[in-house]
C-alpha cells in the first residue's frame, strides 16, 4: 500500500499541474478512492499490530481520508473488544469472569485512547473517540447487566464485580480518562432496581413469616442501650417470632448494603428499610383484624408491634448509621413518627373485640326490651350482663401478662366500644319503625347500664358516661312516647343503687375491681367503689 500510495499521489500532482488532463485527474480521483478503500479493508481488520494500524492511518491520512479512516480505526477496536470477550469463559465463577472481561474492555479502551491521540492531532476529531468510549461503556454495561445483575444476585457478588470494574477504570484514569461518572451512570437505576428487588423478597417472607406466626412469645431480647424500649418494657422485651425474623432481615439486609453502600444509594435504601418496617406493621393490622386468635394472642401482636417501634428501630437505624458513617435520621425518626401506631392497633383490638363480647353476652342489637313483667324489688341485673362483666375480666387477667400494655387504657376503650354500639342509631330502629321498650325493658336496660359504670368504677371515662345518660335517656323517651298516658310508677336513682349493691354482694369476689388496681375485692370495697363510680343520671 505504500508504493501504490506513493504513485496515486504522483499521478494526482502530474495531473493537476497539467492542462488539458482532465480525464487522467478523473482516473487518479478513481484510483486514489479505490486504494483508500483496501487500506481501510485492511484497517478494520480486528486484532492488527500497532504498526500496522499506524501505517494504514498514516497511508489514509496521505490520501486525505482522515475522517474515514478515523471511523476505520474506531471500528476495527471495537471488533477487537468484542472478538476478545467472545474468547472468555464464563465457567460458573461470575466474579471471575467479570474481572476478565472488565481487563479486556477497559485496557483496550485506554490502549484505544493512546493510540487514537497519535494518530489523529486534530483536535476537533477527539468528540468522535469520546462517543466511541461511551458506546463501548454500554456495551460493558449491557454484558455485565446481564451476568450480574439479575433478581436472586447477592449484594457482595454485586459489589466484587463492581470493585473489579472499578479498579481498571482507576487505571483509565492514571492515564489522564476518568470514567467513573459514566460508569455510575451506567450502573445506578441497576443498583436500585436490585435494592428494591431484595425489599420486595424479603417484605413478602416477612409476610408469609407473620401470617404463620402463632403469636407466642418465642424468646426475650435485652432492653439494654435501648432506652425507649426500657422505658415501656423493662429489662426485657418478649417478641414473637415475626418481631425476631424483622430484626434478623435487617440485619441481613444492611449487612448485604455494606458492600454496595455509597452516598448516591442513600435514599433508596432508606425508601426501602421503611417499606419493610411499615409492611411488616401493616400485616399486623390486617392479621389483628381478619384473624380470630384470641386475647392473649392479639394482645402479643399489640406487643409485638411496640417492640418493632422501640426495639427494631433503633437497632436498624444504628446498624445503618455505621454503615453510611453518618445519622440516618430517616429511620430515627421513624419511631417517634410511627409512636401513635399501636395505639391504632388497640383501637381496633377494642372495637373488634367489644363487638365480639357484646354479640356473646349483652347484645343490645338483638336484645327484647318489651317484656312484658313487673318491676320488683327482686329485680337484679341480666344474666347477660354479668356475662359481658365476665369477659371483661377474663381481658383484664389477660392483661396482667403484657406489663408493657396500658391495662386501664384498653379497658376503658373495650367498654367505651360497647356504648358506642348501643349509641349507633340504626340499633334503634328496626324495618323503619322506631325501637321500642316496655315498663319492664326500659328498668332493666337502665339497671343493667347502672351495673356495669358501678362495677368498672374509674375505668368509665367522661365521654361513655356522657353516652350511657344518652343510651338510657333514649330508651326512657322511647317508652314514654308510647306509654304517655299509662301513669306507671319509675323508680328512682336509690331503687336502682339498692338493686346494684344486692347484686355485687351476692356476686362477692366473682367480678375484677376494674376500677382500683384490677383485682378482686371485697363487699366492703364494693360498697366504697360503688358509691365513687360514675352512674346514668
């Protein structure tokens, strides 16, 4: 190609400094285009010498084909990249796989780039070799995409993969091309996709975890450099397999972050420590609400999701601020924004279960108040509401094994549940037609509301009181509006205190003292409680 080069070139000067040779300079442009393209032919041959290329470009750059052969060059590189990875062996072993083929890119990229700055000083030809190192960045990207990060992928292969990528772009830039913006680039939507890949795998086994647990305490956790845990539990936290499994995924999941941790991920993971945290407590809800486990069983959820807040938090958040070296006060300040959370989950305790007690002892939705009987001074408070006391007190010793539970705060919330039901107009109607009460109903429904206040004592808060005046106050217009002009005697508020006190005497140590330490009391208490409860007026 030399010689022939040298030939055109005289042939194009002899006929351009000749008259008349118009067709001689035609059939030299001619031989010059047809030469120009052998040398590139050979130029885009992968895998050619430096020598070799060196001559091609200097014989194109003669010829006044720079800018192909510029394109010749690139391309033959390209080809040489790719003829090199097709020589590699994947073999089982991802890591060393990715640490050949991040050897052969990124050396021959910085070869490439020595190269291509002698043989094209035009400085207005170096944007083509920046486009070129962009498009075979892609191409790495897109191999290393799809050995490397896919669903099941385990942060540390992800990492080591990477630090070999990274240690030859480091190389890269030694020699004065710095890469590693275009390779976070490249890799950061990956990185997030595969953070959020592991949320999701390990939020649905947390899930499955819970919906199997049997809600029994399996082990208990100090409470030691966890002062908001010890505040509520003590020395010691009882947790339910599922709080366990959440604290260990955590654990495991910043273990796993560690080594792919940087500043750009920070927001990710902490979208994705919260996702888990408050997925996990959402399941607690729903279980509470569709599973019938029982008091101590629900009582252990409500329990277990105090120590998710006052335990589980603190301890991820610690573990990711010595990851990041630094506060993630994302996650801090997740316990004092999830504080109000199990109080939400007693509530619903309350309203299911005062549902549940009510429909089995003192349903006031289906209860018959048009008996027809006579008000003596024998009357005594329905059986049924000695039972709804009854399953208030089994609550009550169910309690006493969870310290940590506000014991009168859930009380008082199961028996300010039950008036809100008897409040609820549509129980007071029924096909359209108003409900109805004789002599008889309206004095057994105000004694057996008086009973209950009395036995609960200070358990009975300003607002259920306010509701059993309006429950019983109800009851009694109801009566009148149809017995106007019956003139039947109503007994007064000592007829109804006399009836009470009968009956705690009779009952004696059967019924809590919810009002006064939760335990059983004496007749002489129930006289002194008796007196100091809130009642109907």
């Amino acid at each position: 190609f030399d010689a022939a080069t040298s030939l055109v070139l005289q042939l194009k000067q002899q006929a351009g400094t000749t008259a008349g040779l118009r067709d001689v300079r035609q059939a030299a442009d001619s031989h010059t285009a047809d030469l120009a393209r052998l040398i590139l032919a050979d130029l885009l041959i992968p895998c050619s010498s430096r020598k070799q290329v060196t001559q091609n470009v200097g014989l194109l750059h003669r010829l006044g084909w720079d800018k192909e052969a510029k394109g010749a060059f690139l391309a033959a590189r390209s080809a040489t990249i790719k003829n090199r990875t097709r020589q590699l062996k994947l073999e089982g072993n991802t890591q060393l796989y990715i640490r050949e083929l991040a050897i052969v890119y990124f050396r021959l990229i910085r070869n490439t780039c020595e190269w291509y700055s002698e043989l094209f000083a035009d400085p207005t030809m170096i944007s083509a070799l920046i486009a070129w190192v962009r498009q075979e960045m892609a191409g790495y990207a897109v191999i290393f995409r799809r050995h490397v990060f896919h669903e099941m992928q385990r942060f540390q292969v992800i990492a080591s993969c990477l630090n070999h990528t990274l240690a030859e772009v480091d190389i890269l830039g030694h020699a004065g091309l710095d890469l590693k913006f275009m390779l976070d680039q490249e890799f950061f939507p990956d990185l997030t996709s595969c953070i959020r890949s592991y949320e999701s795998r390990c939020l649905a086994l947390l899930i499955k975890v819970a919906s199997e647990d049997s809600l029994q305490v399996a082990s208990k956790v100090s409470t030691e450099n966890y002062p908001s845990a010890a505040a509520i539990f003590g020395p010691h936290i009882p947790i339910v397999s599922t709080v366990s499994r959440l604290d260990e995924s955590l654990t495991e999941f910043g273990n796993e972050l560690q080594f792919i941790v940087r500043d750009s991920l920070y927001s990710q993971v902490v979208a994705s420590v919260l996702a888990v945290i408050e997925g996990v407590l959402k399941q607690f809800l729903t279980i509470l609400r569709k599973r019938e486990s029982g008091y101590t069983r629900e009582l252990a959820l409500l329990v277990s999701t105090q120590a998710v807040i006052s335990w589980v938090i603190p301890r991820a958040a610690a573990h990711l601020d010595r990851i990041f070296g630094r506060t993630v006060s994302d996650i801090h300040n997740l316990e004092q924004r999830l504080e109000a959370f199990p109080l939400s989950l007693q509530d619903v305790f309350c309203q299911k279960h005062s549902v549940a007690i009510s429909k089995m002892t003192f349903d006031f939705v289906t209860a018959d108040f048009v008996i027809d009987s006579t008000v003596t001074d024998a009357m005594q408070p329905s059986p049924q509401m000695e039972q709804l006391l009854g399953q208030l007190g089994v609550v009550a010793r169910d309690l006493d094994q969870w310290p940590s539970l506000s014991k009168r705060s859930i009380l008082s919330s199961l028996i300010d549940c039950l008036f809100v039901q008897m409040i609820d107009h549509r129980n007071w109607e029924n096909n359209g037609s108003k409900r109805m009460f004789s002599h008889y109903g309206v004095h057994q429904l105000v004694l057996d509301i008086h009973f209950l206040l009395r036995v609960c004592g200070s358990l009975v808060s300003k607002s259920t009181n306010n509701m059993a005046n309006r429950v019983c106050e109800k009851a009694l217009r109801s009566y009148f509006a149809a017995n106007a002009n019956k003139g039947r005697e109503m007994m007064n508020k000592s007829w109804y205190d006399a009836r009470v006190l009968t009956t705690m005497h009779r009952l004696g140590f059967s019924f809590p003292d919810f009002g006064n330490g939760f335990e059983h009391r004496s007749q002489q208490s129930f006289d002194t409680g008796a007196r100091e409860s809130p009642e109907p007026s």
